[in-house]
C-alpha cells in the first residue's frame, strides 16, 4: 500500500487519515503544533476535534513537514481555506517528486475570489502533479471517524488522477464516487456553508422546519445560479455535492457553520459566536467571498447577501429574514428556465 501524508490535524483530516490507515496505507498526519502530534502519538487521541475517536496506531502525527511528504505517492490537504496558500507554498518548497494532489477543504479565498484547486496550482510546481483532485461531499468527521456509511464525491481535471483518488480511499464504510465537474464540486462544498449558517439562524430565531425548508430550497438555487455562471454543470448541484451536502450541513448539530448560525440567531455577536466555537467556521469567510463573486458575476444571491450583511454589517437576523419575505414577486420555476437555457 502508499505512503500517504495528510496535512491538517483537524476533525477532517483525521477522519479522512482514519480512512486511508483502514486501507492498510502508511499514513503521516502533519499538523502545525508538535504538542498535538505528541497527544496523537502517545494516547492515540484527538481530544479537541475528536474526543470520542481512537486514532489507529497505524497513523503516525508529527509537526516536520518535509517528514510528512517525504516519498508519500499523495498528499491530501485538509487545511483551513485561510491557510491553503499558505501550506501550499511550504510544500512547493520541500517537494522534490511527483506525487498526486487532493484536497477536501470547502471553501473560496476571499481575497483573489479562486477556488482552492485554483490557489494551490497557483503554488505548487506543475511538474510535481498531474491535476489537483478536490474530495467533497455530505460528510461529518464524526461519523467518518467512527466508520458510519458516508458517500463522497472525487473530481479532477484528469480522469485518472480522480479515479485514483477513489481507489485511494474507497471502502465498505466510505463510498466514493468520480464527477468530472470540478468547478461544481467545489463550489458546492463551499457554498452551501453560507446556507448552513442560514440555517442555523432560522432556527435559533426559533421559526420552524417550514422556514428551514424554503431557506434551503432557495438556497440551492443561489448556489446552482452562481455555479452555472461560473462554469459548473447545473446537474452536480443536484448530487452529493450539491443537494447532498446542503442536507447534511444544514440539519445536523455536527455543523459548526449550522451551530454557529444557530448562535448568530440567538442574538450573539459573531466575535463571541467564533470564540465560543473555537474551531474555523469556512461559511463566514465564503459568505464574503461569495457575495463578491455574485456581484462580479452579476448573480441575484439575496439569501447570501442577506447574511453578508449579518456577518459583516450588522444587520439583525430578524431584520435580514424580513427582507427576504418581502422581496418582490417570482416565478419559482425562473431558476430552473435560466439553468436549463444554459444546457
């Protein structure tokens, strides 16, 4: 089996490691603080991201990361979006083979508006990597860790690189599946944060699952709205990555972008909602990059901008819930038009 480094020691990436040490591959899992490795290490425990989980002795942590990729057939970055850059400039400088790239962070850079694949091949040596694979879909570490059925998607470029990626870490407990949509895949995983904090809000606002259910169906169209603008198949949007994964995201209090919607309803400002997670929250970062990307675009998104001005403006989550029910009439179906007049 492969040398594999995994890059990022949260609940994700730990998870996924898990996945990849039941397949009988070598893992190394790279986290930025040698005290974390060490508690890996010694107690075969995770305590801040996964308290209830036994890391397989197979997996080795440790803070070197030149040890990490040294030989590894693939690296997987499971890295918070802010930082991809970041780690990827550190391993384009310590890379010296060719290996195969994936990574499963959900998210938009802010800043240059780029998806991940897009900031990491900015970073990293072409000649190193064929594509870079994105891994996405409905899926909690918790439930991964702990070897519960989950189903996920692999996409890239390069048919060969994803099915790759699928041999890689497919198992009875993780099904993957290959979609050669890149751009939906990753656009999925990212936007559909935004609506998990939307989610959330409802519900801490105290509305009921009526509320909820119109907030997520709308919030797919947005997603679907600005995805095809951007290049996406409208048809991944109704898959795993799209449909899929907003489900998940959105019902489930494994989700820290729900959870911390679920604060920002109950009056909490997002200051105190983020220190109180202490854990990244992508959909507040992507809620801004977003609302970039749909002006750029010129992509109605009211839902998303609804909850920019929440996060960034200090809107009220009542205030913002009004807006959106007072918009002007539609045609429901005007979404799907638009989409299929794409095809």
């Amino acid at each position: 089996m492969a040398k594999i480094a995994v890059l990022g020691a949260g609940s994700w990436g730990t998870a996924l490691a898990i996945v990849l040490a039941d397949n009988g591959h070598n893992v190394k899992l790279w986290t930025h603080r040698k005290e974390q490795a060490e508690e890996i290490n010694t107690s075969r425990k995770n305590h801040k991201y996964l308290p209830d989980v036994t890391i397989p002795s197979s997996i080795y942590a440790l803070a070197d990361l030149q040890e990490a990729i040294q030989d590894s057939a693939a690296i997987v970055f499971v890295v918070p979006t802010k930082v991809v850059r970041d780690v990827s400039q550190q391993v384009a400088k310590l890379l010296q083979h060719k290996t195969t790239i994936v990574h499963a962070s959900k998210g938009i850079d802010p800043d240059s508006l780029k998806r991940v694949s897009e900031v990491m091949e900015e970073e990293l040596p072409t000649a190193m990597y064929e594509d870079v694979v994105v891994l996405s879909g409905p899926s909690h570490a918790e439930e991964v860790a702990l070897r519960q059925p989950t189903t996920v998607t692999v996409s890239s470029k390069t048919i060969k690189e994803a099915e790759y990626a699928q041999q890689m870490f497919m198992n009875e407990h993780f099904r993957v599946y290959t979609n050669p949509d890149i751009i939906g895949v990753e656009l999925g995983g990212a936007l559909k944060n935004i609506i998990a904090l939307g989610a959330g809000i409802s519900d801490g606002l105290g509305y009921g699952d009526n509320a909820k259910a119109a907030l997520m169906t709308r919030g797919l169209a947005e997603i679907a709205r600005l995805g095809t603008s951007m290049g996406a198949s409208p048809l991944t949007f109704t898959g795993l990555t799209g449909v899929g994964d907003l489900i998940v995201t959105c019902t489930s209090q494994h989700s820290r972008n729900y959870r911390a919607g679920y604060m920002l309803g109950e009056g909490y400002r997002l200051e105190e909602v983020l220190e109180r997670m202490g854990m990244v929250v992508e959909g507040v970062r992507t809620t801004n990059a977003a609302h970039k990307l749909s002006q750029r675009q010129c992509i109605e998104m009211p839902i998303t901008a609804g909850i920019e001005q929440l996060l960034y403006h200090d809107a009220k989550p009542k205030e913002v819930v009004d807006q959106l029910m007072t918009r002007g009439r539609r045609h429901e179906m005007e979404d799907l038009y638009d989409l299929l007049g794409k095809q």
